[in-house]
C-alpha cells in the first residue's frame, strides 16, 4: 500500500508534471477520493481505480475523447426528446381513440394480440418473478429509443418504467405491458400509414380548439403564472421565434422608444403599437387597438403598466394569447394553413434532398466566381458567426431546434405548421456525422448548399441546369451507343429467350405498321430513306434526354451501326431493325424485363465475353513470340516433350468428329465455350470461323494437329504468365525489348 508521499511521484507522472508542483493538500484529496476503506492509505485495489481513472480522464482531453463526450452528450439530449416524446404520445393517445378504425381495435384486442404480448412477456422476465423490473426492460428501451446501449443505465429504465407503472410499485406487470404493447402499436399506425397520419391529424385538429379555450382561460385567470404550463401548447416554431435573441432586442428597443424620459416603465396602452409590430411576423397579426386588448386581459397586477425588464415576458403572453384567440376563432382557417404549411415542407425537404443528390454533378457547370465565394475564408467566417448566433445554448452544435428559424427562413410558411420532427428530418438530410445535430463544419456545407440552390433559382442558375442535362444527356447516348455497338451482332441470339408476349409483338404486324408509319413521319423530304440527321428525335426519345443533348456525330454512329447497306442511310427495312434492336434493349433495362428475361441477359454479357476473348487472343498471339525465349527452361522442355504432344492429339482426335484430320470452325465450339465459359447461346459460327483464323497459319479454313499443338501450347504459356513467376518473366522479355530498342 501507498501513503500520502509515496504517490507523489504517480500522481506527478499520471498528470505529467513536476513533482513539486504536487502538493500535500492535492496528495490528501486524491487519498480521499479513492481511499475505499478510509484508513488513510492507497491499497492495490484503490489505486487500480485511481489509475484507470487518470487515464480514461486523460484520454477525454483527446480529440477522440472529445468526440466520445460530444457524441455521449448528443446520446443523452436524444434520450430525452424520446422520453419527453412518449409522454406526449401518452397524453394525445386519449383524443386519438375514438377515430381508432375497428380493424386496429379489434386487432389489439384479439386473443393471438394477447397471446403474443404475453410470450414477449415471459422472454423479457428472466427471472421468472412475473413482473419486468426497471432492468429487465433494457432491450424494450434500447430498441424503442435507438440509443447507444452503455447509455442505458438503471435510472433511465426507472423513468421508462415509471411511464407505464400503473399501479406505481416499480415493475412493469402482464396487464401493463399489454398496455405498453397496445401504445406502441398505435403510435406505430399513427406514425408509419397514410391513415394513421391523417387518422392523428383528424384528432389534433379537432383537440385544437378545445386547447385553445383551455389555454385562453389559464391566461385570463393568471397569465404570469400559468404561462410555463401555457408556452408548452404553443406551435414549437412560434416558440423558438419568440425565444430568440432578436425578438428579445426588439422587445427593448421599442420599449426604449416609447420611454424617451427614461422612467423604465410605460403603460399597456403606449406599448400596443410595439405589440402590434412583433406580431406581424406571425399568421395571427392584430392591430394596435387588438393588442391593447390583449395586453389589458394579460396583465396580472392590473396596473395597466409594464416595466423594462419585465417588458420581454410581457410581450410573449400578449403573443400566446394572440395565437390562441385566432386559433379558437378560425379553427378551420388554421387547419387549413397548418395542412397547406406541411405540405409545403414536405415539398422543401424533398427539394433539398433531391439537390444533395445533384449537387455533385452540378459543381463542375458552376461559375467560378460563385464557387470562389462559398469557398473563400470570409464566406466560412460568416457561416461561423451565424453558427455562434443560432447555438443558443452555446453548445457548440445545432440542435434540430435551433436551426428551426433557418427552415422557417427557407420553407415560408406560417409558425403553425413546423414541428421539430421535420427540423430533425433537415439535421438528418446534412448530418453527415450521424450525431443528430449539426457540427460547425457541416454547418458551412448546408450554407453552401443553400446558396448554390438559390443560385439554381436564377434564370443564370437555370442556364447552368440546362447545360447540364445537356452534358449528362450527351454522355448518356455515348454510353448506350458503346452499349449498342457491342451488342449489334448479339441481338438476334436473344430473340428467341424473350417472353412470348414480347417476342409475338416485335414480330408481329402491328409493331411493323407502327415503324413505317414513323420513318414516313421522319421522312421530311420523302426520299424514302433517313438521313443522321432525322433520326435525333428517334434518339432523343429512345435515351431519355432532350433533343438539343443529341449531336449529329452520335447520329452518324446510330446510322452506321444499322446501316447494313453501307449508304450512310437508313431505308425502312434498316430502320425497323434499328427500331426492333433499341425495343429490345430497352425492355431488358426494366425491372420486368431483368425479371423475365435473365438468359437473354446472360447471353448478351457473354457474347461480348467472347468478343473480348477473340481480340485478347489475337494481339496475345502477335505478342507471344518475343516472350518465349524468357520462358524457364522446365516449361520450355515441358512444351516440346513428346509426352506433351501425344496428350495434345488425344484430345484432337476427341474433337475431330468427322475424323478428316483436321478441325473444322463448328468442331471448335466446345473450347471457345470452354475457355469463355459463356451461354452455349451466346456463341455462333462466325466467332468460331475467328478464332479458328487467329491459329490457322496455313489459312485454310480448318485446324491441322500441328495448329492445335500451338495452339495448346499457347494457352499453357499465357496461363503461366498470369502467375507470379510469369509476371516477372514479362518484365524481363519488355525490358529486354527496350534495351535491344536502345542498341
């Protein structure tokens, strides 16, 4: 054990500093906090833990321990929306039942409903006791709240239980749980389903105006006093409105304005031309005689004055009783701007998410001075000091209510509509982190990203959009004729693999008709043939892309691609083999058509397999004398033995069907299908006519044994230097080749 001097020298080299800066004062509080048994010493045990705890302290000073503590803290705020959002669901669920469909009561009530309830029941008792201590409701809580699971103490399962703890003894018994099961499946209905989201709107607006009449009476009979029960009523964004900094300001000054004499006090009437102008910002704005009115039914002490510091408080009961007068008198008028404000919303957050997909493939077509000024330092000094205004708790991050007055900015509704659900919605939406606020560096990028949108809203911004599609439209036909141009042979291999209905209507009649009819309608100068040029609309609709996208030079290709007459032209018969091909591509690039059609898939992937096997062969052949005096002597002596020749003709004799001695095209089929390792369909005569050409030295169309010992020889050194020891071998024959280059 260790007393009071001997753990200066730990404490000096735990904290890193002097030891005479260590004095006995600190070396009795560190004995003190973790000396367990009291005697004044410092045990193994007491000083394991005082180790363990330097250290984890020292790794929180730590970028890494600061993230752990910024992330803990986020955890932490996030379990209290959730506790603070089931007491809330708790108290609505009342309004909601009566508007319950009878599908959803008669399920929650039904015995497998109960049975199930009662399984879940009996996995979460471990201990068989018959009721679910505070513990024991872990997984429920953890999964429910989507929290770290270290963060999930005792005390926070004793608040959730407390939630649901009908009868108030500390567990959570069947017939409780059976009621916890029954909320959450409402609250999933109401919060996942058309019908449940219209179902709670029903309720709340129908709840509106019962809470406005009760809100209104708390404030008639003692405004200062109920105003802390009354605020939580309030529309969250008018909260967060009237919670601000600026509103604050304004409060003052016009106090000040209307107090030139300095007496720190004016009366109810002097000051409802300033209420009258806060709430013109507000749905509910009322005029001076109105907010005299109001502020006479809000004052408490019946003076009919207000004082200077009190003048803030004064202003936000006028406001909440202002709002909760308008919403009893226009209950409809509100629902309507609150479903109209939420639809707008909606289409806001859309908005931004579909511009964070785009937002990439618009920074290349920005202008350079627009990118200079959301790139530069004082742009990003801005973005901090509108950071620093909005960070009202100083947190160093936004939370989703914070930043309720830029999507209020953004989305130019009324207060009435925005909740703190569709804040989180636009924290999640820039929240690259996954925190669940906003950091000060993702702060910069939202601000960029809002003033690239707004750019986007200028007809300069359009020009840029137009641009745009015009590149991604071009690139996109370069891509399909690439797609097109290996295809073209393959096509007809497909046709057969095609469901019936598909394969019935490209050969029949009215797929004919329906192709003349449209090469007479591009046929402008009635020449009986399609020049390039006429087919830009065909390509255009065929891409999916505006006609200003197609260039003539991707024309010209489409055209030389179907022109099997070698014109330059498309005559009708090419031009419904163009129609038929691009028909067919098409359906195999819809869900229905990779649903039904998976061999016609296949088979096109592997003709161009192939295709690319024939072309490797051919520059690999060319390419393969030079390597062969590199190769080891084993392989070498392996290649010219007569044990290898002898197995060689063994296996021509296998493919020599006919036995005439040599190997005709058709014969090869089964090596180049073995060697491609393609769909027997995706192969016909012509590739087997090619690779025969590329190991036929004599050119007679046919293999003799003598070509088919090269040729196995060839594919036995092209697999060896694919291997390690073949790679170097290439280095070797290309280095030689470069110094014999050099001589």
């Amino acid at each position: 054990m260790l007393d009071p001097k001997e753990i200066v020298p730990v404490i000096s080299h735990l904290v890193a500093g002097k030891i005479s800066a260590v004095g006995d004062d600190q070396c009795r509080r560190f004995i003190d906090m973790f000396d367990s048994d009291g005697d004044g010493m410092i045990h193994f045990e007491d000083f394991l833990y005082l180790v363990q705890f330097v250290v984890v302290a020292s790794w929180l000073e730590s970028e890494d321990g600061r993230s752990a503590v910024e992330l803990a803290r986020v955890e932490e705020s996030s379990f209290e929306h959730f506790m603070a959002m089931i007491e809330g669901d708790k108290e609505r669920l009342w309004s909601i039942l009566p508007f319950l469909p009878d599908w959803l009561v008669d399920h929650l009530t039904c015995a497998e409903f109960m049975e199930n309830c009662c399984k879940r029941f009996d996995a979460l008792d471990v201990d068989k006791s018959g009721s679910l201590e505070p513990m024991e409701l872990i997984p429920v809580v953890q999964s429910l709240s989507e929290a770290h699971p270290l963060l999930i103490d005792e005390e926070k399962c004793r608040r959730f239980t407390a939630l649901f703890d009908t009868l108030q003894n500390g567990v959570i018994v069947k017939d409780e749980f059976l009621e916890f099961v029954q909320f959450q499946t409402v609250m999933n209905f109401l919060s996942t389903t058309t019908e449940g989201r219209q179902l709670a709107q029903r309720a709340e607006n129908l709840e509106l105006g019962v809470r406005s009449r009760e809100c209104l009476d708390l404030l008639e009979a003692d405004a200062e006093g109920n105003f802390a029960q009354v605020i939580r009523q309030l529309p969250q964004a008018l909260v967060g409105e009237i919670s601000t900094a600026a509103f604050k300001d304004l409060c003052v000054k016009g106090f000040e304005a209307r107090d030139p004499a300095g007496a720190g006090v004016v009366t109810i009437g002097e000051l409802a031309g300033l209420l009258s102008e806060l709430s013109q910002q507000f749905a509910f704005a009322f005029d001076q005689d109105l907010g005299d009115t109001f502020a006479t039914i809000v004052d408490t002490t019946k003076e009919g004055k207000v004082r200077k510091e009190g003048v803030e408080h004064f202003a936000k009961r006028v406001i909440a009783y202002a709002y909760f007068s308008y919403a009893r008198n226009h209950q409809e008028m509100v629902e309507a701007e609150v479903l109209l404000g939420q639809q707008k919303i909606a289409q806001l957050l859309e908005a931004v998410r579909q511009g964070i997909d785009e937002i990439g493939d618009l920074i290349p077509f920005l202008p350079h001075d627009l990118l200079n000024r959301v790139l530069s330092e004082k742009f990003a000094s801005q973005c901090a000091a509108d950071f620093k205004a909005l960070d009202v708790d100083s947190s160093g991050t936004l939370e989703p209510a914070e930043l309720m007055p830029v999507l209020m900015d953004l989305v130019q509704t009324n207060q009435l509509s925005l909740t703190e659900e569709h804040a989180r919605h636009f924290v999640g939406l820039f929240d690259a982190e996954n925190t669940g606020v906003i950091s000060s560096g993702e702060f910069v990028s939202l601000s960029r990203f809002m003033v690239i949108m707004a750019f986007m809203e200028t007809e300069e911004g359009f020009q840029v959009r137009q641009n745009m599609a015009k590149q991604q439209g071009s690139d996109a036909i370069d891509e399909i004729l690439l797609v097109i141009e290996r295809d073209r042979k393959a096509i007809h291999k497909v046709v057969p693999l095609l469901p019936t209905d598909m394969y019935e209507w490209l050969t029949g009649d009215a797929f004919v008709l329906k192709c003349h009819d449209r090469f007479v309608e591009l046929d402008q100068d009635q020449s009986g043939v399609l020049k390039p040029q006429d087919l830009a609309a065909v390509v255009a609709e065929v891409c999916g892309t505006g006609p200003y996208a197609v260039t003539e030079e991707q024309c010209a290709r489409f055209t030389t691609i179907f022109d099997l007459y070698g014109d330059g032209v498309l005559r009708p018969d090419e031009f419904l083999d163009f129609v038929r091909f691009l028909a067919i591509w098409n359906y195999l690039q819809t869900p229905e058509g990779r649903l039904n059609a998976g061999e016609a898939l296949t088979v096109l992937a592997d003709a161009k397999r192939i295709e690319d096997l024939l072309e490797t062969l051919e520059a690999d052949r060319g390419r393969l004398r030079g390597i062969v005096p590199y190769l080891p002597d084993w392989l070498r002596d392996d290649l010219l033995s007569d044990h290898f020749t002898v197995e060689c003709l063994k296996q021509f004799k296998e493919l020599d069907k006919d036995g005439n001695g040599t190997l005709e095209p058709e014969e090869l089929f089964p090596i180049v299908l073995s060697m491609s390792q393609a769909h027997q369909q995706s192969l016909d005569i012509a590739q087997c006519r090619q690779f025969a050409s590329i190991f036929d030295d004599e050119k007679n169309g046919v293999i003799t044994t003598r070509e088919f010992v090269n040729f196995s020889r060839f594919l036995i050194i092209m697999g060896f230097l694919r291997s390690q020891e073949g790679e170097q071998v290439l280095h070797n024959a290309w280095s030689g080749a470069g110094d014999a280059v050099a001589a």
